[in-house]
C-alpha cells in the first residue's frame, strides 16, 4: 500500500471515529424569519440524536445554546469577512477572540470553515491566507481546532469518469496553496457535494435511480472502479481532482448534501428527498467509503436542517428536513 494512503487511511479512520459513532450531522442555516429559538433547535437535534452540526456563521445566540450540548459544531467565517482575515492578522485574532475564546471548552467545535463556496469568484485569494491566519490565532490562544474551507462542486471542470476530476483553470491558482497548507496540517478539506444539481442539469444522461442511490447495480464502470451511485463518483471526483493539485493524501468532508422535496416539478419532491437523504446516511453510516478509497468513512453534513424562507425562492426554500415549527417534512434516521 502506497505510503501516503496508509497515513491517509489511518488520520482518516482516527477522525472520523471522533466525528461521532455515525460520522454524520447536518447544516443549521438562519437565513429564515420563523425559526424556532436555538436552543429549542438544540434539544430537536439531541432528541433525533445528531451530534454534529454546521453552522455558516459564528451567531452568538447559537453558540451559547450549543454550550454543553455535546453537539459539536463546524463554525463558519462570512464570507465578506475573508479579505480582512487574510490580509491582516490581527483581525483574525480578533475573530477567535471573540467568536471562539468565549465559548470553548463548553462549545465543542469540530472545524472552523473559512468561508463558504468561494473558491471561484474574486474571494477566493483570500482563502489560503485567511485559513493561516486563523490557525496562527488559534494556536497562541492554545486552541487545537482544523481550520478549512468548503468548496462548491462546480470548482470541478472534469468529473466524469470520476478518475479524470480535475479543478477548473480559474480554481487551480486558489486551491493549490489551500491544499498545501491543508495537507501540511492533516487537515480535511470540506466539500458541498450534490448529486440534486448534477441530475437536475442534466436528466438525459444522468439516471434518477444513479442519482438518489438506489440502482440495483453499477451504472458508471471506471477502469476497475464501479459506481452504483452519483454521490460517491462526485467524491471520488474530487479526490482525484486534488491528487492533481498536490493533496493525494488529503481527506475530504462533505459539509453540506441534501435534496429538495419542492420548487422542480417531479424532481423535487418529497418522496425523492426522502430516498436520496436516507440512502447517503445508510451509506456513510456503513463506513464502505468510495471505490476510490475503500474502507475510508465519509464524514457527511446533511442540507439542511429547516426549510428557510429567505433563501431565493424554488428549491432553495426547501431542503429542509423540518418546516420552521419543528414538524417534520419528511422522516429520517440519523
């Protein structure tokens, strides 16, 4: 067995071990006006037993009501705030002292996420400096916390066959030092993955059954690799996209996944949502992981935890596994 892929297989195993007994968890957004008060949110997830929660910015209501939840959580940087984190140190002290120093150890953070799905776009040379700086602050407060980013798929510019992945031209320039810095940590890199979008775009060529787990067989033969779902080609897709850009040994989290139960016609419906949701956490929970990296678990974030209605209307609105009264959508098994 290559070197790097044995210590991969063994940091990988050890984390996700402490990620929880399941490796699972699931994306708390604030982006509606009905929510329900968190810590009412906070007594839901313990109640369903979900210890891992991610949230996409540090909102302090929410992180006094995680205080000894025994939930950990993965704490979000805004996006607009990674140019200042980047370019001075200072603030990014700033940062820790005030959106981490106050709450921890009662809080349990898991990771810190600079920003969210900016590896394209002009945010995204502030993402490698904005990552060092946090993990310099956060070490001279002696807090022992991964930070990473999360990345879009559509940074992939080659996913099929999976083995070919490769980051587009416009991302390769700002996930190169990120995953440099990355691997020289053994820290994950968190990744949005969601085979929804892939289908959705592309309903001609892509099977339904492919997408929401359920084929009876492989659909996608690659070399020796055989795929019977989308979700574990796009993974692997990704994998081999950062083999490419100096991270073969680099573990991936996939920080959000989910599927609309409304706002596409038959797509987006509830039966489908609830297919697709179930499938990927009886498939994490299994611990198989991808073809590409057997026996790896795949530590996975659900999208999301409540339908939100100021995000753009359509399926936007709603991948959430409860309506803001805390009833549920459809049912899942954490």
């Amino acid at each position: 067995m290559d070197r790097l892929f044995l210590v991969f297989c063994i940091s990988a195993c050890f984390l996700y071990n402490h990620a929880g007994a399941q490796g699972v968890g699931i994306n708390y957004g604030l982006l509606g006006n009905n929510l329900p008060p968190p810590d009412t949110v906070i007594r839901l997830l313990n109640s369903k037993n979900i210890k891992t929660v991610r949230i996409f910015e540090p909102d302090p209501n929410v992180l006094r009501a995680l205080g000894n939840s025994g939930i950990e959580v993965v704490l979000g940087t805004l996006n607009e705030d990674l140019q200042q984190l980047a370019e001075n140190p200072a603030f990014a002290t700033q940062w820790v002292n005030t959106n981490v120093i106050p709450y921890v150890p009662a809080v349990k953070i898991r990771y810190i996420s600079a920003g969210n799905e900016v590896i394209l776009g002009p945010l995204a040379q502030f993402v490698a400096g904005a990552i060092q700086n946090l993990d310099i602050a956060l070490k001279a407060s002696n807090v022992s916390v991964p930070v990473s980013t999360a990345i879009q798929f559509d940074a992939i510019g080659q996913s099929f066959p999976p083995s070919s992945g490769a980051f587009k031209n416009d991302a390769v320039g700002a996930i190169t030092p990120v995953v440099a810095f990355l691997v020289s940590k053994q820290y994950p890199i968190l990744a949005n993955v969601y085979p929804y979008f892939a289908y959705a775009s592309d309903t001609v060529n892509i099977r339904l059954d492919y997408a929401l787990g359920t084929a009876s067989g492989p659909v996608v033969t690659d070399g020796p690799l055989l795929y019977s779902n989308l979700f574990d080609a796009m993974v692997d897709a990704l994998y081999a996209a950062l083999e490419k850009v100096g991270g073969p040994a680099l573990r991936i989290v996939v920080s959000e996944t989910g599927w609309p139960s409304a706002g596409n016609g038959d797509v987006a419906v509830v039966p489908n949502a609830q297919v697709y949701v179930n499938n990927v956490l009886a498939h994490v929970k299994s611990a198989v992981g991808t073809p590409r990296r057997p026996g790896i678990p795949i530590e996975t974030h659900i999208f999301a935890l409540f339908n939100e209605n100021l995000k753009p209307a359509g399926v936007e609105q709603n991948f959430g596994l409860y309506y803001p009264n805390m009833t549920e959508v459809y049912a899942v098994t954490f």
